[in-house]
C-alpha cells in the first residue's frame, strides 16, 4: 500500500477497488487546499509585515483596512485621499461660505502641514469673506503651526481678518496664543480696533491672570477706547479679584473723569456683591458724575440687595436730582426698606423726574408687599400725578415711565388710568424703538 500511494500513476487502474481509489483522490484535494491557503497566507504576510499577527484571511483584510484610513487621516497617501476633497470643496466658489466653512474646519482640525497649507493658499488669493472664513475656522486648530497662523494674521491689513484671528487665539485657549493676545492688548502701536477686541476676548475667558495685561492696558493706553474696552473686560470678572483694582484706580489722579465713570458701571457685569463698594462710592464721591455711576450700577444689577436702608439714606442726603433718580431705581432693587419713609421721600421730591422714579418704586413696593397705608397714598397721590405726566409730561422718557409705574402697580385704580390714557394717548403709526428707563444709563458697548 505504500508503495502504490507513492507511485499512484504506474499501477493498472482495474486492480484497485473503487473505494481506495476515492481515498486517495480526497487526500490530494486536502493536501492542495492546505497548500494553497499556506502559500496565500505567506505571500499576504510578506506583503504586509504589520497584518503578520492577524489570525487567517478575514483579520489580514481587516488590519490593512485600518492602517489605510489611519495613513489618510494622518495626510498620507492613500488611493483616495479625503483631503483632497475638502479642499475641492473649500475652493468651489459655487458653493455657500456655510457649505465651504465646514471643509475649512475639517482641515484646520485635521491640523497636518499639508492641510495647513491649502488654507494658507486660499488666505493668500482669496476675497475677505472667504479669508474671515478662514480665518474663524484656524480657531478649531490646536497644532503649533495652526497657532503661528493666527498670530501672524492679527497685522492683517483686513480688519476682519484679524478681527476674526483675535477669536480665533481665543477659542484655541493656547498658552501662546493667550501670550499673543496680552502683548496686543498692551501694544500701543497696534491697530486700535484690534486691541479692544484682543481686551474683550482676553475678559471673555474669566481667567483671573487676564486681569494684569487688562489693568495695564486700562492705565497705560495711548487711546480711550482700548482703556475703555480694557476696563469692560474687568468688569465681568470676579469682583474679590478685582476689588483692589478698582479702588487703585478710581482713586488715581491720571485717571480721566470719563474712565473712572466707564469703570464704575461696569461694576454692573461683575461676578459677586459689588452693592457695598458701590452704595459707598455713591455715598462719599465728591463728583457728581461717580455718584450717578454708582446708583445706576446698583439699580441695573440683576439679584436684589440688602442696603435698603443705607440706599433709602442716601436719597435724603443726596442734593443732585439724577443721583435720586438712580437712588429710588435702586431702593427698588433692594429686598427690604422701611415704605413709610420711603413714602415720606418721594412725597417731598421736588424733582419731576425723581418723582416719578419714586412713585414707580413705591408701585413695585405695592405690588409685593401691599399695605393699607401704601395703597391709600398710591391711589391718591400717585395714581392722579402719573395719569397726568404720562399725558403731559415736560419728556418723553418721563411720560413712559409714568406709563410703566401705573403697570407696574396693576392695581384697580392703575388699570382704569391705563384704559382711560389709551384712549386718550394718539397711538403712533409705526412702532417707535424700545427707551431706557428715564435718566438711566446705557450699558458698556450697548448702541
């Protein structure tokens, strides 16, 4: 038997039973396939020495898949290159600056040299909306490369452009990119619009090392808008790291009268109590114009305070009619005060505009915390002189806010003098633009 498996072509097929002959037929099949999977399985291995460990033909596939898509997404060579589509895209002007943008994010996440390349391309040939866009997507690119871009871009010629460099260091939140944005914010020969949004983006982050290079751009700036902006960044940050800025710098004699007021109202943007610091700077500031500052601040700020009686004590010292205005805006602020002096102040304000201010803060007053005495005075007093301002009054603000204590109170009496003045009050043809409340500053950076 053996002799005949070794030599299976000499012997006489009619002397082997049939069942012997199929035997052996089935072995060669076995022994050809082993052969050919070994020798596939070897030349796969050779071809591709990291798929060397995988178990058989479905993992040698798998392995090679992976290391292709890693190679592409790396910006290697591959046969289809997703690169080159984004940038196809980046490029096709047909297309919506939205549609480009999202090519333009995907390379500058991508952040390889090469993808940073094609958007350096399109920075250097393209119109400024294009390059805005750019620009606004280098923000989504951490790498070093991507960094250098951006702060190269902020001496633009393109105001947008590096406008849109500025947002784009501070969204990266680099420690470069941060010390770009410091020295720009200081740097009194840079473009002065650029260094106001460099201060805003530097306050925007809330990080407290931002107030140095804020502080000294707020003290040491050639142009009053940068300091202006410099002391808007200050503002939003925590008042327990700002505190002693403000007192420095509110006292400083090379400080102007208009910085030290820009600087008092941003105190309404702070993170913690700032009433106290302000209930005292509206109480011992010799000028005016501080003390003004500082009792809109506290009448603006957004949580109710506690000085009710400090606030209520200092409009019966207090000789200017718009501070009282502010003061009575900001006893209604206040969560507790003692209504019959309250009553007895705005009964002998002598101010037309003060006097309604305070009949507006008693109408809050009625409103969450009624009493018999607080409801007689209103529907007697209050009631006819605010029905007759809102009609006749010397302004325009003040005829709005007579409107407003009458709706403020929404007590019956108020309500029947609403219904009589809208049928007495011509009602304009179009809708005029929204007032502030009368004597009321505007907000830092509000138009």
């Amino acid at each position: 038997m053996k002799e005949s498996s070794q030599r299976p072509s000499t012997a006489p097929r009619s002397r082997r039973p049939f069942g012997v002959l199929l035997g052996f037929v089935a072995l060669l099949i076995v022994g050809t396939v082993i052969f050919l999977q070994r020798q596939s399985t070897h030349t796969q291995t050779t071809s591709n020495p990291e798929s060397a460990s995988a178990p058989g033909v479905a993992g040698t596939t798998s392995s090679a898949t992976a290391s292709r898509h890693d190679s592409t997404v790396k910006g290697g060579t591959a046969d289809r290159n997703p690169l080159a589509d984004l940038v196809r895209i980046m490029r096709d002007s047909s297309l919506s600056i939205a549609q480009r943008k999202e090519a333009m994010e995907a390379l500058a996440r991508n952040g390889s040299h090469e993808a940073l390349l094609e958007l350096k391309k399109v920075l250097a040939d393209s119109p400024s909306d294009v390059r805005v866009a750019v620009t606004e997507a280098l923000g989504q690119c951490h790498s070093t490369e991507g960094v250098g871009m951006l702060v190269a871009l902020l001496n633009d010629s393109d105001f947008a452009v590096a406008k849109a460099a500025v947002q784009g260091l501070s969204q990266t939140h680099q420690a470069e990119a941060m010390t770009a944005l410091s020295q720009l914010v200081t740097d009194n020969s840079a473009p002065v619009g650029v260094r106001c949004e460099a201060a805003l983006a530097l306050g925007a982050t809330h990080e407290p090392w931002v107030l140095d290079p804020l502080s000294r751009a707020a003290k040491e700036s050639t142009d009053e808008d940068v300091a202006m902006a410099a002391l808007n960044a200050i503002g939003g940050l925590d008042f327990n790291t700002t505190k002693a800025f403000y007192e420095d710098f509110l006292q400083s004699p090379n400080v102007s009268c208009d910085l030290q007021i820009a600087a008092v109202e941003s105190l309404v943007q702070a993170e913690g109590d700032t009433s106290g610091f302000l209930a005292k700077l509206a109480a011992t500031s010799s000028d005016p114009e501080i003390r003004l500052a500082a009792a809109w601040a506290l009448s603006a700020t957004q949580d109710a305070g506690n000085l009710g009686p400090d606030v209520l004590a200092l409009i019966g010292k207090e000789a200017d009619p718009d501070v009282r205005l502010r003061l009575y805006q900001a006893l209604a602020n206040q969560q507790s005060f003692d209504v019959n002096a309250a009553i007895s102040a705005v009964q002998n304000e002598a101010d037309p505009s003060a006097r309604v201010a305070g009949f507006d803060m008693l109408a809050k007053a009625l409103r969450d915390n009624p009493t018999p005495e607080l409801q007689r005075i209103f529907d007697e007093v209050a009631i006819p002189e605010l029905r007759k301002v809102a009609l006749t009054g010397a302004s325009i603000d003040d005829r709005q806010a007579a409107i407003i204590a009458l709706a403020r109170a929404n007590t019956p009496g108020a309500l029947a003098a609403l219904g009589d003045l809208r049928n007495q009050i011509p009602q304009p043809q179009s809708q005029p633009p929204p007032r502030s409340l009368p004597g009321r500053r505007p907000q830092i950076g509000s138009n």
